[in-house]
C-alpha cells in the first residue's frame, strides 16, 4: 500500500528525467501490479481506509483483541499511551501487555504447545488461569482487587475536591430493609452526584452501567441519599447517579468519561484516573502467592501534575 502511494506519486511529478523513468513500460507493469487488491486476513483491500478498518477487525476478532473493540467509542483511555511521558516507562510497558492480554498465563503459555501442561489456576480455583481469571475472579488476588478499586475511588474523591466538592466517602444510607454505601457521594451548589465504581471484565460496561443506574436511580435509594446527607448537615435539591465503570484493560465506558469530565474534571485527569486502575500489582500478586513469594502492591506511579 505504501509502495502504491509512492508510485502515485511518482506519476504526477515535474521532473523531466522522473518522468522519462514513468513512461517506461516497466514502470507502467509496477504500477498495474500495485493496483491490484491485496488481501489480509482473507479481505480484500484496494484503499488505506479499508486496510485499517481490516487490521481492526482482524484484531477484534482475536482472542486478545476482543475487549479492545470498546476502545473505538472511548479514545479517552487511550491517551496515556498518546502521550507516555506522564507515566513510567516500566509501567507503560507493563500497562500494554495488560491492555493487549500479553501477560504470562497458563492459559497462553498453553498457546505455544507445550504438551501435559495444565491450563487450571495456580491458586487451585479450578479454573482456567487466564488474565481475566486472575484480575477479576480469582481468590488469591481478592485483596489487590479491592485496593485497585479503592485506588481508583480515592483518585476520584481527591481530584474532585480540588475543584471545590465535598465528597463523602462510602456514606452509610439507611433503607427500609437494610442500607446503602456509594463509594463516592460528590456535592456542590446543593447538587449531589453519586458515583460508584466498578471495575469489569470485557464487553460488560452495558450491563454494569444499566444495573448501577436501576440500583441507586430507584427513589426508595435516592431519598435514603438525601435523608443521609441531611442528617449529616448537608442539604441538596438535587440528585443525580454517575456510575464510573472501567474494564479491567483500563478501558472507560464513554458514558462515565462523559459524566465525570461534566463535573469537572479534564480530559488528562481521568485518563490519568483510568491508567492508575492498571491491574498489574493483581497479576504480581497472583504470581507471588502462587509460588510463597510475599509481595506488595505495586501501584501505578504517574508524574505529578504541572504546577
């Protein structure tokens, strides 16, 4: 495609010794063999348009690949990798083999052949070990889980506070049955927006989004919010719910980025907020424990913000 280009090129040049070489008959078999399609992945391609849109779904279509299909309606969650200086380059790293499923498994070590290898957990789950397996469900990794969480709901709580919110953290909210306790409760001018956040696997952001909206939309839930909030001297008018869900690739559902950046926030700090979520101290983690190595959490480090 490329050599294509170039040869088009070619054809509409001034030059007169180029042009000598264009109207050779040899040029002329390059350039029709250079115009027929090409092929990849068993589609034919005429334009650079649709090579890409071939690599895409050659790419979706895979394994690996699948999940990042979600990445096209959310280009936010790409931004730390457009612009890498703001985060550590061993953690760039690490945060694409995350992204693009790389990281070592047995289930694809299991890939390559390796005969009379079990593909089943480490940590004796009886399930297959799988990057999803490890950062969503397995037990051993159930601590880093909740911290990943927490450190996503805290980076939240923090950034929203500098620009003037009072944010209340897990408020207890009394129901007829039982109670609730958002993570993250953010009020300003007697408006109060509740944000919880779920870290989910690949293609559940529909799901989770409808059934955090049900769940904290309901208005028994609201009022017990309200009636909260006023308990503790704190007085709205309004209330709306912002669920924050981001997939365990560090991908945003675009209604979340939506949501946060109305409140507030710029473009570069929930981006920052989406790749501070990475799951690689889960995946370390897993591995640690797996063989008795003890181990902490590593956290992904990012560059202070201008001051």
């Amino acid at each position: 495609m490329q050599r294509r280009v170039r040869m088009e090129k070619l054809l509409s040049t001034q030059c007169r010794v180029l042009r000598n070489v264009v109207n050779d008959s040899a040029f002329g078999k390059v350039v029709r063999d250079l115009s027929l399609p090409i092929r990849v992945h068993g589609s034919c391609v005429n334009t650079k348009e649709e090579l890409v849109a071939a690599w895409g779904d050659s790419l979706h279509n895979s394994v690996d690949g699948r999940g990042l299909r979600e990445l096209v309606a959310s280009p936010l969650s790409n931004r730390w990798l457009v612009f890498p200086e703001r985060v550590f380059l061993r953690i760039f790293i690490r945060g694409i083999q995350l992204r693009c499923n790389l990281l070592r498994t047995r289930v694809r070590s299991a890939r390559h052949g390796h005969g009379g290898q079990t593909i089943l957990c480490r940590g004796n789950c009886g399930q297959p070990e799988s990057l999803v397996h490890i950062l969503q469900s397995c037990w051993i990794t159930h601590d880093a889980r909740c911290a990943r969480h927490n450190r996503v709901a805290r980076e939240l709580a923090k950034r929203l506070r500098r620009l003037g919110y009072t944010v209340f953290e897990e408020l207890r909210a009394p129901t007829s049955t039982s109670f609730i306790k958002p993570d993250l409760i953010a009020v300003r001018e007697r408006r109060a927006t509740v944000i919880d956040v779920s870290i989910v696997s690949d293609g559940r952001g529909v799901t989770v989004w409808n059934e955090k909206k049900q769940k904290y939309g309901a208005d028994e839930f609201s009022l017990a919010i309200i009636s909260a909030l006023r308990a503790i001297g704190c007085d709205v008018d309004f209330l709306v719910h912002q669920p924050m869900i981001i997939s365990y690739r560090g991908i945003c559902f675009p209604q979340s980025a939506k949501a946060v950046i109305g409140l507030g926030l710029s473009k570069v700090t929930v981006s920052d907020v989406f790749a501070r979520h990475c799951g690689f101290s889960a995946y370390v983690r897993h591995l640690c424990v797996a063989h008795g190595v003890e181990c902490t959490f590593l956290p992904l480090n990012l560059t202070p913000d201008p001051v």
